[in-house]
C-alpha cells in the first residue's frame, strides 16, 4: 500500500465527444487524442499532488487569515470565526486535497507522508523528489493565492502597505511556534502530532484492519486533522507537515517579511518543521506496523531466512502464513 488512496487501474484511452469520434478513435486504436492529453498524462501524478497541495493550504491558511484578520476592529466589525475554525478550515483543505488527488497520484500531499510511504510501503523511490517538488510549489501557491485575496486586510492590521512583520501577519501563512515552548518542547510537538496523523493514515488504508471504502477515506481524514487541531493545535499551530509551512514560508520570504521567517529560533523551520514530522512519522509507522500491520510490503513483515526455509519446505501450509512469508514466495518465484 503505498497511497492514501489505491489508484484505480489506470486506462490509457481516452474518452472524445461524438459516437463518430469514438468510432473512428477506436477504429485507429488512438491512445491519445491529442498532444497535451498525452503530456497531461506524462505529468498527472505530480500535477495531482501541486494542485491538491494547494487546495489544501488556500483552505487553511486562508481560513488563519479570516479568523485572525477580522479580530481586528477596521478589518470586520465582528470577529469571523475562532479556534474551532481553525480546525475545520484545515480539516476540510486537507479532506478536499486528498479528493482531488487521490485516485491519481494517492494523495499524499505532504513530503513526510511520502517518504515514510517510500520506507515502509514501497512507494517507488524515484517518484519521492518530483512528489516533494510539487507539494512544495503547490504549497507556495496556495500561500500566494490567499496572500493576494487578503492583502488589503492585511495592510491595515500591519500598519500599511511597505510593512510586514511574522507577528502581525507572516505567521498566518507559516507556522510559528508559541513563544513559552522551549526547542524541545516544539520538537516534541510537531514529532506526536505526526506519528498520530501516520498511524491514522497507516489504519485507514490497511485492508486487514477495517478499510473504509475508497470515497470514505478524505472523510476518516477530516476527522483526524480535525482531531489533532483540537486536541494539539495549539503549541506550535500543528504544522505536521514540511510542504504545509515551507511553501508558504518561502513566498512569506518573496513577499517581504524577508530572512526573519528563516532565522526565526535558529532555523526552526529545519529543526523543527523539517525534522519533527518525518521522524515522527518513520516513528509512528514504525509501531503501527510492529504492533498491527501484517502486509509483506513492510519492512517489518520481511521473512527471514528459516521462516522461508520453512515455508519451502511446507507449501501447503500457505493459508496458515503471514502475508510476509506470501510476498517473500512471490519475489523468489520472480527470479
């Protein structure tokens, strides 16, 4: 399992408007109709993962910008929205992201989530740097798109047009720790946060243990994100996600709130944002599949060398077997 939703089998014709047009495309066995139906397809998956990386961050930094923006008295008269907000702002981009790319690319949305997928799934390595590039650019435009819609309110609680500062409005786009947490606290934060949302992700897609159908699974996701906003949004804004900050961090930088989003507590961006999600996925991964997942295509699940002396010794003992001891069958049959 190596997406948080399975692609379907993926079919190479495609579908022309008339039934004169698809007679005559069947009848010249057409795979493409035309040039960038062909180029769509070369580039679906990263396109799948930008733009459903996108739609998620314009939902949920848009929905920062909206409930912090109004608090302020010559923005709106009437604050719009609160920390519950919040939490279905993100829940919600995340729940909409994954719909759009899921039965594409598996809609990963988040580089963590790919790498980690990559180590315990088998999700092809080749494919993580072009994932991680899109969910990157996608997350750098999503920042830009709500930048650019509430750039007005955010001249007025800045003060006017040439000033942007991280407390007056640049930790709206990127994510910033609360300023009581000590390094290792927001280390901590960022590490549990994700370990839960990757055993989450881990149990919805196993098929051994209650798979939800295909169109259920952003719905089980809403509810996780929501889940963790409110329970453990609260100390370091519940980034979880390298793409998630970096993309808006980086137009923050372009737009001119300059090195300051860099050099913020020593680079938390790397230390913390970077480094607590993916080891805190590797980390939660690495206990769901000791504990739960059966599937050979863990790392966990590898037979070792008697139990598959063991198994080529007894075939008809098969049924009573580990899905590990079944995959290591079907790799020795291969060579």
């Amino acid at each position: 399992m190596s997406a948080i939703i399975e692609k379907p089998e993926e079919v190479h014709i495609e579908n022309v408007g008339s039934y004169d047009e698809q007679r005559y495309a069947s009848s010249v066995s057409t795979v493409f109709p035309n040039r960038w139906s062909r180029f769509r397809y070369a580039i679906r998956e990263p396109a799948a993962e930008f733009l459903g990386t996108m739609i998620f961050v314009i939902f949920g930094t848009g929905v920062n910008c909206q409930v912090f923006l109004s608090i302020n008295p010559n923005v709106e008269a009437v604050p719009r929205g609160d920390f519950l907000s919040l939490n279905f702002g993100w829940a919600a981009g995340v729940a909409l992201g994954v719909w759009i790319a899921g039965s594409i690319s598996g809609g990963h949305l988040n580089p963590a989530i790919t790498f980690t997928l990559a180590v315990f799934r088998g999700f092809p390595w080749k494919k993580v740097p072009y994932y991680i590039f899109a969910q990157l650019l996608g997350a750098f435009c999503g920042a830009g798109v709500v930048y650019a819609n509430n750039v007005h309110a955010i001249d007025i609680v800045e003060g006017g047009p040439g000033i942007r500062t991280i407390s007056g409005s640049g930790d709206l786009l990127a994510t910033y720790a609360a300023s009581f947490l000590t390094p290792v606290s927001c280390f901590f934060s960022e590490f549990l946060g994700s370990a839960i949302l990757i055993i989450a992700v881990l149990c919805i897609t196993d098929k051994r243990n209650g798979l939800p159908s295909q169109g259920l699974v952003p719905l089980a996701l809403f509810i996780v994100i929501l889940g963790i906003g409110a329970s453990l949004g609260m100390n370091t804004s519940y980034s979880l996600n390298p793409a998630r900050d970096l993309g808006p961090r980086f137009f923050t930088a372009a737009a001119g709130y300059g090195t300051a989003v860099f050099t913020y507590r020593n680079q938390y961006w790397l230390w913390c944002i970077v480094l607590g999600p993916v080891t805190g996925m590797l980390c939660g991964a690495f206990v769901y599949d000791t504990l739960i997942f059966e599937g050979g295509e863990s790392i966990i699940n590898k037979p070792n060398t008697q139990a598959i002396d063991r198994y080529l010794r007894n075939p008809g003992q098969r049924e009573k077997l580990p899905m590990g001891i079944e995959g290591a069958r079907m790799n020795i049959g291969n060579t």
